[in-house]
C-alpha cells in the first residue's frame, strides 16, 4: 500500500498514517513471532504508529503488565528501525498498586519501566490512562513537562478523560507553560458515538486536538463477521456483544453491508472509513492476530466514501 496521506496528530509535531496498530494483542492472542510478522507486515503498508499501554495485558493469567511493551521492544531492537515508527504507550492503569495513579512518584517510575521494556530512550506519544481522582491534574501535568524536557517524551495525551477534564488540564497547562495535551484517545465508533460526539468532539476540533479511536469496530461487532446473535452463541464474543444486537444494532449492520457491497469493500472497511470522515479524527486503532485480517484491515486508510455513504451510515446509526 503506498501513498498514503498523513495526518498531524493534533500540535505535537507528529504525523502519522491514518490508521495506528492496537498493540494489545501482543503477549496474548498473539505470540512473539506472529507479532513480528505483523509488525512488519503494518509498517511494510506503510503505516508507521503504534498504541500499546503499560498495563498490556495484565487482564491475563500470570501476566503482571508489560508484556505488549516488551514484545514491541524486542521486535524495535530486532528491526533496527526505531525512527520509521511513531510508538504511543500509556500510564496510570492500576499496576498492582490498587489504584488508577497519575501521581508524579507514579509517572517518574513507570515511565523508565516502559522505556526499558521498548528498548528506547523516548517515547512519541506518552499517555494518561485513566483519570486519577487523588491526584490534581496539575501535578500529573508537571511531572509530564519535566519529561519532555528531559527528551524522554515528545508529546503528550490523554485517554477516557471527560471533555471538562481535557478542557481543565489544557487551561493549566497554558497558564502555567505547561506541556499540553496533543491528543486525546476516546472510545468511539458507529455503534458507540455518545463516547465522542458532543463535548469532547467539539473540544478537540476547537483546539486542534489529535484524536485516536478505541474500540474503533466495537470488539468485532462492526466486521460484519456476526450478522445475528445466535452466531456468536457459546463462543468468547457472546458477552461483549449479545447487547448490541438490538434494534438500532441490527440497522447499522445492514447499512454497513449494503455500503460494503456497493463501494466493493468489506463492513469493516467501511466502519473505519466513516471514522475517518469524522470531523477531528485523526487516525482509528485497529488490530489484527493474523496478517490476512491485517491486510484487510488496512485497506479502509484508502477507501473514501462519497458524502451520501458517510451521511446514510450516520443516519442509521443515530441514537
């Protein structure tokens, strides 16, 4: 794939390819050799970002964080190619603390963990989690600054933080000469748009904010793969999705189909395709456990639907 056009990612002085690599796959679904190949096969796309987390995959059995950081360290000092990517990681997620910690203390300490397990001395895009309630945002703020002063971080964002929480940090951060905020990290798709839409939407383009999509395909149920609920009868997607398949659920799908057919495309194509039609988004995160789906994926960064498609789709798909 080539010629693909990059997007600043918000006033951080990044640009990245339209669509960035959810690395919470790495050390779970998928193992050291198969993430390679599809680390690889992602920036042989000529795609270039990376969003992976500290906490990655502490969810799972017998892992204690870390282990998606790692692999991508290994795979950065095997590859020899630090510049050609942009890696995004994330910090305040409970760590066996017992709690969602900001703290300055915190930041100090997990972000030379993060650096050791990448293996490099920055990091692009280094992000708040969660909002801590025990620390004042101010805090969290200076113990940022004193990152990026240090080069061990180039910009900063945030994700799961409310529009007045962005709006507060980004206030302090301009009276007190404060790094700012370049980036917000929101959960968002067709099926789940009051996530974004509103507030932080509307704060994020009045402020040149990048926006990066979680969950851009709502854990699968955008694909398009699970046409009714009793496909996913018994199987892991069962609890995730049995309560999407609702009236309004059953809608987007069918649009989103109907959309695919006509463009030649595929339901995921689509739904990452009117994301990126979105004002203020910058570039959806989408994953893959095997390269045929990687490859598949990937092709929505070229696919432009005309104004007709994207409006019908956001039609079906109001609340």
């Amino acid at each position: 794939m080539t010629d693909l056009v990059k997007r600043p990612l918000g006033q951080s002085g990044l640009e990245i390819a339209p669509l960035a690599f959810g690395g919470n796959v790495f050390g779970w679904t998928t193992d050291k050799a198969t993430s390679f190949a599809l680390l690889d096969g992602f920036l042989d796309a000529g795609f270039d970002a990376i969003d992976t987390a500290d906490a990655y995959s502490r969810w799972v059995p017998g892992h204690a964080g870390g282990e998606s950081e790692t692999i991508i360290g290994e795979w950065l000092k095997a590859r020899g190619h630090r510049d050609a990517v942009k890696i995004f990681t994330k910090v305040g997620s409970d760590m066996g603390q017992g709690r969602k910690d900001l703290s300055p203390a915190w930041i100090e300490k997990a972000v030379e963990d993060s650096l050791r397990r990448l293996q490099t001395d920055y990091i692009d895009l280094y992000q708040t989690h969660w909002p801590d309630p025990d620390t004042p945002q101010e805090e969290t703020l200076r113990a940022l600054d004193r990152l990026v002063q240090a080069g061990k971080v180039r910009a900063i964002g945030t994700s799961n933080h409310t529009a007045e929480q962005v709006a507060e940090a980004l206030s302090i951060s301009e009276r007190e000469g404060l790094a700012a905020y370049a980036s917000i990290q929101p959960h968002y798709n067709l099926y789940s748009r009051d996530t974004f839409e509103g507030g932080l939407q509307d704060l994020a383009v009045q402020k040149g904010l990048g926006v990066i999509t979680y969950f851009s395909l709502e854990s699968g149920f955008l694909t398009g793969k699970y046409k009714t609920i009793d496909q996913i009868a018994g199987t892991k997607r069962e609890s995730a999705l049995k309560d999407k398949f609702n009236e309004r659920g059953v809608r987007i799908l069918a649009v989103l189909d109907a959309i695919a057919q006509k463009n030649e495309a595929t339901s995921a194509q689509v739904a990452l395709a009117w994301l990126l039609a979105q004002p203020g988004v910058t570039a959806p995160i989408v994953s893959a456990t095997t390269l045929e789906q990687l490859s598949d994926t990937l092709r929505a960064a070229t696919l432009t639907l005309s104004n007709e498609d994207v409006s019908e789709l956001t039609e079906a798909s109001a609340a």
